[in-house]
C-alpha cells in the first residue's frame, strides 16, 4: 500500500499512510491520531504520539515549548504541526498552511515572534501592490 520504505521498531505505534516529501510522512498512531512525523524520528525514537507516551507514563516525552493556533492569530498561517522537526541548531520547526493553501516549515520562534505571517510567494505578491 506505501512504498515509502520505513523500517519502523517493532513497537512502533505508528502506521505510515502517505510520504509528504524526503523528510515527512503522514502517519496515524494506534489511538487514531493523524500526525506528520519526519522519517528518521519514526524509525529511532518516536514511537507514538504525544498523547499516547503521557498515557503509557510519559516516558521519552520530548521537552517542547508548544506553539498553539493562538500564537498565529493575526497571520496567514493555519498550524497543522508543532515540532515535527528539528534542525542541527536546536530550533524545532513546525509545519503550517498559508491563507493560499501552500504548506512549509516554519521555526517556531518565527512563528512566535511573528516574523514569519505568510509564504514567500504571498509576500511577494503583497510586495507589489
Ligand atoms: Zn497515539
Ligand atoms: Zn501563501
């Protein structure tokens, strides 16, 4: 059903439905939560979502600052998911949708201070008005 090659532990809760790109798939936990995962924490450490590793006692939780949809207010950008990535530099990264439908990365401290509000395109194209 997927080609995407993922050798997921054997006590992964997760099931990959769909490779988004190189780096991210759209997977489902075992309790039914849809999620998008990067590749190479599915097959290491991440095991089950957030909500499932509090219910199973919390262990490996990860130590994150959560961005909310609140945190967006005032800004094109829908919060699909919060730290799905993390890059060399510590910075988590989350993955939101612009007013124009595009989806991207965007670090999260961009998203809190509001340096980021839109895509590149949908700045540019604002630019020229
Ligand atoms: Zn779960
Ligand atoms: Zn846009």
């Amino acid at each position: 059903m997927s080609n995407t090659h993922l050798t997921l532990p054997k006590n992964s809760k997760w099931t990959v439905l769909e490779e988004i790109n190189n780096y991210i798939v759209k997977a489902q936990c075992g309790c039914g939560h849809i999620e998008y995962p990067q590749k190479w924490d599915l097959e290491h450490d991440y095991l089950m979502c957030d909500a499932c590793r509090r219910k199973f006692g919390g262990q490996g939780v990860r130590k994150r600052k959560d961005i909310t949809q609140k945190d967006l207010e005032g800004t094109e950008w829908t919060l699909l998911q919060t730290h799905i990535k993390k890059d060399v530099y510590g910075h988590w990264f989350s993955w939101v949708r612009c007013s124009c439908g595009r989806e991207q990365y965007v670090t999260n401290s961009n998203l809190k201070s509001k340096r980021s509000t839109m895509c590149k395109e949908c700045a540019n194209a604002k630019q020229k008005h």
